[in-house]
C-alpha cells in the first residue's frame, strides 16, 4: 500500500478515521477494509476515545469497492477460516465482516460524507449511528446497474432506518440520491454546505456526542440493538 | 396473455415493452374488488412472474380511480380453489382471498408499480402497500376507512404499513381511518412520486419500461432478501446475506449430481 489508510487522527476524544486513498475517491481493497477494521477496533479499547468519526480525504468519503487488488493479497489473517468463495469472489466477506463491527461498535459512530457515498461507502455510512453530508453527496448503491448486489447487510439496516418505502427506488432502480434527499427520507441527520470542510463544519456535534455519558451511552445503544432484533416481551423483562 | 373479464368487474391484462399491464376496471365502484377480480389479478401476477417477455409489472385502475376498496356482501362466487378454507366469522367471511391476492403480489419476482389516482381505500390500500413502488395522481386520496365502518381487515395491513411509514404514522393512519392528500402521502413517505393526474399514466408507463431494462434476477434477489430480512435478527440476517451467494458456486454439488444420474458414490473434492 502507498500510504497509510484509514489516517488516524485525535481531536480530544474524537477519533477520525479518514480513508485515504483519494486518487480513487477513496475506494476500498482488501487492506483498506482491515485497516478501518484495526482502527475502529483500537479506538473502542481506548478509554479516552469518546467518539469515533468516518470521513474520507480528498474529494469523495468513499467510491466502493476497489476491485482490482481483490485477488489473493491482503486477505486478513483472522478471517483465513472464513474464506469461501461466493459467487463474486471472497470481498463481500469482508465487508460483511467490517461494517457489523461499525454496527456493533457500543460508543458513537459518526459517518461524514462529502462527494461519493457509493457501495461500500454507502455501507459503511449505514453501519454508523450518524451521517453527516454535504448537500450535494452522492448517495447510493449502483451495484445493481452491473447486475450485482452487497451483502453486507442493507438488506436489514435500510429498511429499519429509513423505512421499507425507500427501499425499491434506492436499491433497485440503483440511482444515487443527493445529500438532501437523503436528508428528507430520513437517512442523513444533518447536512452541510457543499463547499465546508465536513470535519470542520462537524465539531461541534462531535465533541457534544463526546460529552455524553459513555456509560448510558453503551447500554442505551445495546438496548436499542436488541430492540430491533427482538419480541416486545424479550425486551421489556431483559430490561427490567 | 387474453384480457380477463369476470364476474361484476374486469382485470385486463396486456404486455407491451416488457411491462406487464394489469387495470382493475369495474365501473360504479370505483374499482372495489370482488372475489373474482382478486383471484384474476393474483392469476395475472402470478403467470407474468413467469413470463421472460415479462420483466416488471404495472398495476392500475380504469375511470378515475385505483381501487375503492371492496364490495362487502356483493363479493361474488368463493372460489372453488380455496372451498376448503371458505369460514366465517365474527367479521364475515376470513379473508382468505384477499391474503391469496396480496401475498402474490408482495411476492412477485418482478418489480410492481401501483399507480394511484382518485381514490385507494381499504382494501385498495393493502394492495398499493404491497407493491414496491407507488406513484400517485396530486389529487388522489388514499386511506383505511375500515374501523370507521367497525370492520376489522386481517390483511396484513398492520404488518405492511409500520413498516412503510413508521409505527406513529400508521397507528394515526389505521385506528382514526382518515384519508389523506397526495401531498401528504408523498411527504410521509406512502408514496415515492406525484405527477399531475392527466400526465401519471405515461410517467408511470415510462418508470416501468426502466425498471424492466434492470437486471430483473439481480433485483428478485434483493427483493427476497430484503423482505424475508424484515423478519430476522440482525446476525441471522448477515449470515443470509452470505448463504445467498454461495450455493451458485459449489463445484461439489455438480458431482453430486453427476453421480446420482450415473448411479455411482459421488467422489467429493470439497470445493
């Protein structure tokens, strides 16, 4: 790999993690995704990270997946008894694998997406607890214009955040939608102008995440994971 | 695929580029649904999931409206393939038929568009529910006036629409039976377009023409997936999202195969 990516960055007790390969607006190969995978681990074990923060460097938070270097290379070690091959190869398992641990993650993920949130950007910008845009991103998933899906899971999470109505147009038809569309149908909390610098214009929302209480944080979260998993009864005496 | 006409009211069917066709014509009633029709336009769904020259589905209405809902006491012959089931109740008669219509439907390996114009009621509004996509005339009207004539629908209406809208919005929705705008319905997000009504028919022919270009077994999967995912857990729905896409690739499974047609052990290689 050229360079390092993710660029792990501290502000305080916000942790950025910042895709770093922008020649290809941030794409992602195998060694990407473990290296995102290797630092959200990181930043949960830290006590002083308070929040942790997905952006991209240069002019796209991410394009997808970069196909290329998918051949043999890269392929993480604590996955080697993972490694079948479907019918797109073996990198669907991997990013199946790295976005539920951004879903799973108990602090605060924030997604801050400006220019491209395309296939994998688009998964991991679902995987994370907010998204963040700029006006004028690109959202969406156009695998299917190539006959292909993700599986990495936003057959499950889509239809829980945004409602089932938005589903068909935004997976089936493949169109990518705008920042702002995406801010009316309820996916992005908050948008920003086009020309901000995302990590800038998002500070201050960030380091308020950073105040809350991680404790009540962590249980309100795993509650609120669980809730969508299971029956009402389940959930009312496991929280009692 | 013949035009269809049966008991008070009519489903005609018709293919043209791709697109499946299906209008609810009963004139009067604005397309309320009878026994018959239901069991015409599941028998239409059903034969164009089937079709190659069939590659999305349109739905819609003739005369001004989709569909009134139904026509209680006039639903014309149960018919014969579920004699077995026909049973009554507190609320009439279970609705068997309805259900049979609206799984198909909901199941449909093409993509279905409803287009709503004048009014989708009742029972017309569990079957726009359960297509995927919706496209609306601005001034049509769309609700579940049902508890207001103390009728309770098991239709699955209270599954479907939580899950469209939001729990809020659907409680306000099911338990008041007030109709609502297109402006409404689209702001809430019932539906996905609004086009002035004397121009819907065309944009919602030309949306179905692109949906029929798609990859059509591509998007049945990702219908598959994601309907059958609003039933899991989360774990259980990732694990899916990998079985999937393994079982095309097995190479065993063509030994196996093999072996059974030549009536000897399969010899596995694990791959």
């Amino acid at each position: 790999m050229d360079r390092p990516s993710p660029l792990v960055e501290r502000d305080g007790p916000v942790l950025h993690l910042i895709l770093n390969n922008p020649e290809r607006l941030n794409s992602l190969g195998f060694e990407q995704h473990e290296g995102l995978y290797d630092a959200l681990r990181a930043g949960e074990d830290d006590d002083e990270v308070r929040v942790i923060v997905l952006s991209g460097a240069g002019r796209a938070f991410c394009a997808g997946d970069d196909i290329k270097p998918h051949g043999a290379d890269g392929w993480p070690d604590r996955l080697k008894h993972r490694r079948v091959p479907l019918d797109v190869g073996v990198g669907p398992i991997l990013l199946n694998d790295v976005t539920s641990a951004f879903r799973n993650c108990l602090k605060p993920t924030v997604a801050l997406m400006h220019g491209y949130a395309v296939g994998a950007g688009y998964d991991y910008a679902s995987s994370c607890d907010f998204r963040l845009s700029t006006r004028g991103c690109r959202i969406g998933d156009p695998r299917i214009k190539l006959g292909l899906w993700g599986c990495e899971g936003w057959s499950y999470k889509l239809p829980r955040l945004v409602g089932q109505t938005w589903v068909a147009p935004l997976t089936f038809t493949g169109d990518l939608i705008t920042g702002e569309q995406a801010e009316e149908i309820g996916f992005v909390h908050r948008l920003f102008d086009d020309d901000a610098a995302p990590r800038e214009a998002a500070a201050a929302f960030l380091h308020a995440l950073a105040r809350l209480d991680a404790g009540a944080y962590r249980a309100k979260k795993a509650d609120l994971l669980l809730g969508l998993d299971q029956a009402y009864d389940h959930v009312v005496r496991s929280l009692a | 695929m013949p035009e269809t006409t049966t008991g008070a009211g009519a489903v005609h069917a018709r293919i043209a580029d791709s697109v499946l066709h299906i209008e609810l014509d009963r004139p009067g009633r604005r397309n309320a649904l009878d026994h018959p029709m239901m069991m015409a336009l599941a028998e239409r769904v059903a034969e164009g999931c089937e079709d190659p020259d069939v590659r999305a589905i349109l739905i819609s209405g003739r005369g001004g409206d989709f569909c009134g809902g139904d026509t209680p006491g006039e639903m014309g012959d149960w018919p014969d393939r579920f004699r077995h089931r026909r049973s009554g109740g507190p609320h009439g008669l279970a609705p068997v038929v309805e259900q049979h219509m609206l799984r198909t439907v909901r199941a449909a390996n093409r993509p279905v568009v409803a287009v709503l114009d004048g009014e989708t009621l009742g029972l017309g509004l569990d079957l726009a529910a359960v297509c995927d996509f919706r496209i609306a005339a601005d001034d049509a009207r769309l609700g579940d006036p049902r508890i207001l004539q103390a009728r309770h629908a098991a239709t699955g209406l209270t599954y479907v629409l939580p899950r469209l809208i939001g729990q809020s919005r659907a409680t306000w929705m099911l338990l008041t039976g007030e109709a609502m705008s297109a402006a409404e319905a689209l702001r809430i997000g019932l539906v996905h377009r609004l086009h002035p009504a004397a121009a819907l028919a065309e944009e919602a022919r030309a949306f179905a023409v692109t949906l029929a270009r798609l990859p059509t077994r591509s998007l049945a999967v990702k219908k598959e997936m994601t309907l059958a995912q609003l039933d899991m857990a989360f774990e259980t729905a990732m694990s899916h999202c990998l079985a999937v896409r393994q079982t095309n690739v097995i190479e065993d499974k063509d030994e196996g195969i093999r072996a059974w047609n030549e009536r000897r052990p399969p010899r596995f290689t694990g791959r």
